[in-house]
C-alpha cells in the first residue's frame, strides 16, 4: 500500500511566500518518517495555474498567462529543490495530460446527473476566486480578507449539484480524524448544517482555462480543476491517463496538508465530487494554521514579508526547519519571532545537541584510542539513559503519526538534555584523575555517545541533514528518508530506522573521527 500526502497546488499569482514553505516543510516532515518506518510514499506538490486572477496577474507583468505560469512554477520547483524537499511529484494543472484526465473526470460526474446549467449571480472576489455569499450592502462591497472591491457577477454556468450529497457530507465530516485538528471540525459542521448548495463548476469567456467538454465558451472553475491534480500526479507521466488508473497509483490519499482558509473546498466539495465521479475519498485533511511576523499579519504594503529565499541564504534549513517545525504547534497560528528564532536555534540545536556530541566524542577519543569505549554496564536496559531513550522513541513515532511535530522535536530535545544532565553529573574529568575509575569513565562515555545516537535517530525525519551529520560523526550510516528510499517488503519489519532504535548499537571500538561542530550558532545582526 502506497501512502499518498499532498500539499496544497499552490496558486501561482505571485512567489512562494513562508506560508507555503512552511506547509511543504511539514509535509517534507511527513513523508520523511513514513518512509524511514519502511513505507511507500507517495508525496505531491505542485501548482494551480488557471483562473481569471492568473490571466489578470500575467497581462498586469506584460506575459501572456502561459509564460508568467512558467515562470512562477520553475521558481516554486527551484526553490523546493533547493530546501531539499523530498516530493515524488511536482504536477502543474496547465500539463495537457491533467486536461485530459479532467475531462475524463467531468464525463463520470455529469453522467451521474451531478452537472446543470443555472444563472450565476452575485459579488465575486477574483483574488478568493470565489463567490461571497455575506458581501456587504454597500454600493461597493469588498473582500474582508483582500480588502479590493468585489466584482458583480451574472451569468449563465454549469453547476455541480453538492445539494444532493448533503446527508453524505454530514456523516463524513463527524467520522472522528477526517477533519484535523479536532478544533476545525465544528466550522465545517457549521457550514454544511446550513445546507450545502449547488456551486458553480464553469465560467464563461474566460480563455485562460480548461474548455469544458460540451460546453462551448464555458472553462472549468479553478477550484474545480485544481482539485483533480491530486489524481493527475499520480499516473506516471509515460503512461497514457486513464483515470481509473489512479486506484492502482496511491489513490486514495491518507493525507491532505492545507491552509484553514481552504478546509471547505478539501473537506466539502472535494469528497462531494469524488462521490459522483465513483472514486474513494481521502483519509484526512488537515487544515494549519497562519503565520504572523512579531505579532503582525505578514504583507507586502507593511513590508514584513518573510522570503524563503532569504531565510535559507541567510539561516540554513536546518535552523528554520526547527524553528517551524518545534515551536508552532501545527494546527494552530504561529508568530515568528527572530530572537526566540535564534535562541531555540543556538540553544537546542548549536549548544544542546551539537556541544554533546563534541564534547563527549572529544573525551572518548582523547581517553580511549580514538573510538567508542567499552560499554559495560552501560548495555543494559535499564540503564537510565537507555530508558529515556526508549521513551523517547516511542514519543517520537506516536507524535509523528498525529503530526504533532512540536512534542516530537521536544522529545529528541529532551533526551539531548537527559545526555547532557547525566554526563555533568557523572563528571567524567573529575573521575579520569582517580586511579581505577576507567572501566566507570568508559561506560559513563558510552552511554552519552549511545544516547546522542538515539537523538540523531530520532532527528531523521524532522532534521535530515543535522542527523546526517551527527550519524556520520559517530561512524553510523545515515539514513535515505528522500523520494528514493526503499520501502519495506509487506509484513517485513526490517526498517533500519525503526531497527536502530534499540539501545547499545553503538560497537565499541569503533573509530571516531575528529569532531566538527554539526550545528554553527546563528547569528543575525539584521532583521531577515
């Protein structure tokens, strides 16, 4: 069984913006952990290309739709490469081959009945893309969320009937875990109990679309399109697209990552029009939360907006991957604060994690030939940094699951700070100067070193690259967690992720090689 998560398509009106970066991050995180517990991952990302804001964005630049379409998505490409996210796929809504699989798609939904013509009135944003149905009263209504006026609209459409999937939605919606975090439940539960009504699937004269088959001068509403590139990523691009195919490609979906301003069309439309078109519904989705900026509402008039770019030049993604990933409870707002960045940063990853493996490799070196000490007592079980690690672990792959990165983070974090408490209390610089204390000294030193294994462990999926580092200072093979790591056979339990969390697999003896600080404190004398 494959594991299929998604990002959202991300709209490509402008840039990739923190937002979207810290959505991907934390998919990356997903994908990352199911892999290393041996699973088949499949994991999409992507952009949605269509829509009267995109035509209007490439006429305002001086590029034609498909040229400012290009553009943006090979910036979102680069820069996903360049964070080292571990995507199988990277699917764009203007490839021809997603047309096709639309159009195959939109077939099965009006043959069920599911597709009539209406008249389509009221105040539109094009930025939302959407109709809003509580526009103010005024002469010129605007957008609560964009603050431009909306546009009166009045026009002969086709409409997906969502009305007869009501009692359908209501009991999919109240299965415990389909909507995540718990606390988004209740607002989807309070739109449906409204009643769910037919919506809009087509727009008239507008080119920049996908032709609605049968229906001459009508495209396919972007909201409509856009969700059907979760199927299209699927096929792989050198078979021909039989959408059908999808069932044997990874659909249906365990996970799908969203921002909570998009939760009703994945949550409600989206399982709406899998029910007509015969297809499986998604397992979860799960709706974050939003990024402020020193407790301002980041935007380009205040000047306050957080570049990726700039982020990884300036901090590295190992600091910013923490950051987001450890101190922003997912599910809910976060504010990123740049002193608190820097000192988790230096704090957790420079001085906690990074001082413990150098300052302990540099001991066991400089006493015992340059390699892990013997073990002794410390190989048992209940040695009591065996048992912290032990739960740790367990922490570690429970939170992960629940993608509650936050507590999964601090769990590694604490073993670090157990590692840490025990070594200074065992103080073994004191005990190297009294005569027959050795065997104590290099079993005390063994159990850091072991413990500090376990962190790096326990990092993989959450922090790829300083795990890297710090498996690799301690003569350990990293772990392959990217899009290419082989999946376990079935039934087998034969991860080297989940084998490595045992406790005394660091061989004595082994060579350790001269130890390089993993984590360079940050330093930043300028706002980011």
């Amino acid at each position: 069984m494959t594991y299929t998560l998604t990002t959202p398509l991300y709209y490509v009106n402008d840039r990739a913006h923190l937002g979207s970066a810290y959505t991907t991050l934390a998919c990356d995180a997903v994908a990352r952990h199911q892999r290393l517990r041996g699973e088949s991952v499949m994991f999409i990302t992507g952009c949605d290309e269509h829509g009267q804001k995109i035509q209007r964005t490439a006429e305002a630049a001086g590029l034609s739709p498909q040229a400012h379409c290009d553009l943006i998505s090979e910036g979102y490409r680069d820069l996903w490469n360049r964070w080292q996210i571990s995507n199988d796929r990277f699917i764009r809504t203007t490839d021809p081959r997603h047309r096709q699989l639309v159009a195959q798609f939109f077939a099965r939904v009006e043959a069920n009945g599911d597709v009539v013509e209406g008249r389509q009135q009221g105040w539109y944003c094009v930025a939302c893309e959407e109709f809003k149905d509580d526009a103010p009263g005024s002469e010129d209504p605007e957008c609560p969320i964009h603050r431009k006026p909306l546009e009166w609209r009045d026009e002969v459409n086709l409409f997906f009937r969502l009305s007869r999937y009501q009692a359908q939605i209501e009991a999919l919606i109240r299965q415990p875990g389909f909507i995540a975090p718990a606390s988004r439940q209740k607002e989807v539960e309070n739109f449906v109990a409204q009643g769910l009504r037919d919506f809009s699937i087509s727009r008239i004269d507008l080119p920049w679309g996908i032709p609605v088959p049968g229906h001459e001068g009508h495209t396919f509403y972007v909201w409509f399109d856009a969700l059907l590139g979760y199927l299209t990523a699927l096929l792989d691009p050198a078979e021909p697209v039989v959408l059908q195919q999808v069932l044997d490609r990874g659909w249906p979906a365990q996970l799908h990552v969203i921002g909570k301003d998009i939760l009703r069309f994945h949550a409600v439309y989206w399982p709406a029009m899998l029910l007509s078109a015969g297809l499986p519904l998604p397992e979860r989705v799960f709706g974050h939360g939003f990024l402020t900026r020193e407790g301002q509402k980041m935007g380009k008039s205040l000047g306050n907006v957080l570049d990726p770019d700039v982020l990884l030049e300036r901090c590295g993604r190992d600091a910013v991957r923490w950051y987001l990933l450890r101190d922003i409870p997912f599910g809910e707002d976060g504010d990123f604060q740049q002193q608190r960045f820097t000192d988790l940063v230096n704090n957790d990853l420079a001085n906690t994690i990074g001082n413990l493996l150098n300052r302990t490799s540099s001991m066991a070196r400089r006493w015992f030939a340059d390699a892990v000490p013997p073990a002794g007592a410390a190989a048992q079980a209940d040695h009591p940094l065996a048992v912290a690690a032990l739960a740790a672990g367990n922490i570690v792959n429970t939170t992960l699951t629940d993608l509650d990165f936050r507590r999964a983070a601090e769990a590694a974090l604490q073993l670090a700070i157990a590692a840490n408490g025990y070594l200074n209390d065992q103080a073994p610089w004191k005990q190297m100067k009294l005569e027959g204390q050795e065997s104590l000294v290099a079993a005390d030193l063994y159990a850091v070193l072991e413990a500090t294994r376990w962190v790096a462990v326990l990092l993989a999926p959450l922090l790829p690259e300083l795990s890297d580092r710090m498996l690799l200072q301690l003569g350990q093979e990293p772990f392959a967690s990217g899009p290419l790591a082989p999946a376990c056979a079935p039934g087998s339990h034969a991860s080297p992720w989940l084998f490595a969390q045992r406790w005394g697999l660091l061989e004595p003896g082994l060579a350790l090689i001269e130890p390089q600080p993993v984590m360079l404190r940050l330093e930043l004398e300028s706002p980011l």
